[in-house]
C-alpha cells in the first residue's frame, strides 16, 4: 500500500485496483448489502443483528481478497476508508460505472 495516503481522494484509486476483478466487486456487494439488512434488523429484531452486521461484510470481503484477487484487504491499513469505499463502490456498481472507474484507476500511477 502506498505511504503517501492522506486523504480518501489519495485512498480511492489504490482501493478501486485492489478491486480490479469484477468476481471480487460482486462479493463485496453482497457483503455490503447483507451488512446494510442485519443493521435494520437490528432496529427491527434484537441488538445482536448489529454484531452480525461487520461479520457478514466482512466474510465476503475478505474471502474475496484472499481468494479472488490474492491480495490484502483494505481495510487492515484504513479501516475508515476502505468502509467508506465499500460503500462507493456499491453504488457505483448500481449505477453501471464502476467499471470504468476500475479501468481509470489503472493507468493511474501508483
């Protein structure tokens, strides 16, 4: 991971290419949006949705990395951003531009 990482603009670019494949994105998708449910369940249910929350994001996530793309997640060196990526990432895959995004990231210098 670059040491010149300051601000989430700095973050952004190294996260989208250690996304770069799009198996890797689907599963932290999933992960993010079954996060997304066991929080309003835990409003809805019991308090102990809100534990499972971190824990299913997680598992995909990081079954993605290190299964998928062989790498370290994100989230071990900026936990903060790489939350706040996650979530970027959701959305932009919804709105069909992630793709591209990945494809600007990668010719940008590292």
């Amino acid at each position: 991971m670059p040491t010149e990482i300051r601000t989430f603009s700095d973050f952004w670019p190294y996260y989208v290419r250690a996304h770069s494949q799009p198996r890797t994105r689907f599963l932290h998708a999933i992960g993010s949006v079954l996060a997304l449910v066991s929080v309003a369940l835990g409003f809805v249910y019991s308090s102990w949705f809100f534990l499972a929350a971190p824990l299913v994001g997680y598992a995909f996530a990081w079954y993605a990395h290190f299964f998928v793309e062989h790498n370290k997640p994100a989230t071990f060196g900026h936990p903060f951003y790489s939350l706040a990526a996650d979530y970027r990432m959701l959305f932009l895959m919804m709105a069909g531009k992630m793709d591209a995004e990945v494809a600007r990231a990668s010719f940008q210098k590292m």
